[in-house]
C-alpha cells in the first residue's frame, strides 16, 4: 500500500509527506484542539469575572459594615415603661384610673409584644443576610472564586500542554517521515 493510497497527494516518497500533508495535519491538530481550548478559555474567563464579582461584593460589605451605625434595642425602654405601668396600675385606687390605667398598659403591653415579635424576625433576617451576604460570607466566596479560578488555570496549563505534547509528536513524526531514508 502506498502513500497515495492513503490519500497523500505530492508525496515525495510512499513513506514520506508534502508539503500540503504537513499543512492539513497541522490544521487537523489545530481543529481537534478547537473545542477544549475554547472551552478552558470560557472556564478560565468565567472564573476571573467571578473572582472579580466576589471581590466587588466583600468591597461592598466590608463598607456597608464599616458605615453601619451601632443601633440599641429599641424596646428596652419600652418594656420598662411596661413594668412602671404595672407598678403604677397597683398603686391605683380610684376604679375609673385604674381601668384608664390598665387600657394604657394593655396597649403598650401589645405594641411590646409586637415589637417583640417584630424584633426577633428582624434579628433572623439580619442573620441570615450577614450569613448570606455579611463580611465573612463574602470573604469565604472570595477564598472559593480563588480556589476556583486556580483550578481554571491548571485547566488552561494541561490543555495548552496536551496541545503542545501534540506539536511535538507531530514534528517528530514530519521529521522521522521527511527524513532522508537509509
């Protein structure tokens, strides 16, 4: 069987290989290579705009934390003044004070409990934010978006290295096949 068998056109010799042998296997290297290293391209890109975002957004929350004002429990005044209407309420005599006097309390005594109740669902809220999007949060989607994009590097290094171990089997083999024979 023959060079020309094998659909080599120009071939110097049945073993050997043109010039435009030469060129179609490198396109056909440069074609099968294509695909994967288009792919760790978008990996690799993918991975550096996700770093980025997660770097803006620890930005954002390490100045969202640092511009944050201290803020009290609003109700610690309120439930004292809901335990000094008690302690007034007892010292009442007269029947009409008394029931003014336990109708201001009962009133304060539900917005307590709703505030309460509304403080709590607050501080699960806050909670789960800090937890989602606070400082911490933030830093560990850093830390994992850097992982990440290292690993998309070594991708991108083992595909350009598999293509770069291809050259150099084909050049070896254009060289043994284009040698002068013995």
């Amino acid at each position: 069987m023959t060079g020309r068998d094998h659909g080599e056109s120009g071939s110097p010799s049945a073993d050997g290989l043109s010039t435009g042998d030469r060129a179609q296997l490198t396109h056909a290297l440069e074609t099968r290579f294509a695909a994967p290293t288009e792919a760790a391209a978008a990996v690799l890109r993918r991975a550096e705009r996700d770093l980025a975002a997660a770097q803006e957004r620890l930005a954002e929350a390490e100045d969202e934390a640092d511009s944050r004002a201290y803020s009290s429990d609003p109700l610690v005044f309120m439930r004292a003044s809901v335990e000094e209407e008690v302690e007034a309420l007892s010292r009442k005599t007269n029947p009409k004070k008394i029931r003014a006097s336990y109708r201001f309390l009962l009133d304060r005594a539900v917005e307590l409990a709703g505030g309460e109740v509304e403080g709590f669902q607050q501080d699960q809220e806050d909670a789960a934010r800090e937890r989602d999007h606070g400082v911490d949060a933030c830093r560990e989607a850093v830390h994992r978006a850097t992982e990440t994009l290292d690993a998309a590097r070594t991708t991108w290094d083992r595909v350009l290295a598999a293509e770069q171990s291809a050259r150099q089997g084909l050049a070896i083999m254009i060289e043994k096949l284009t040698a002068p024979q013995e």
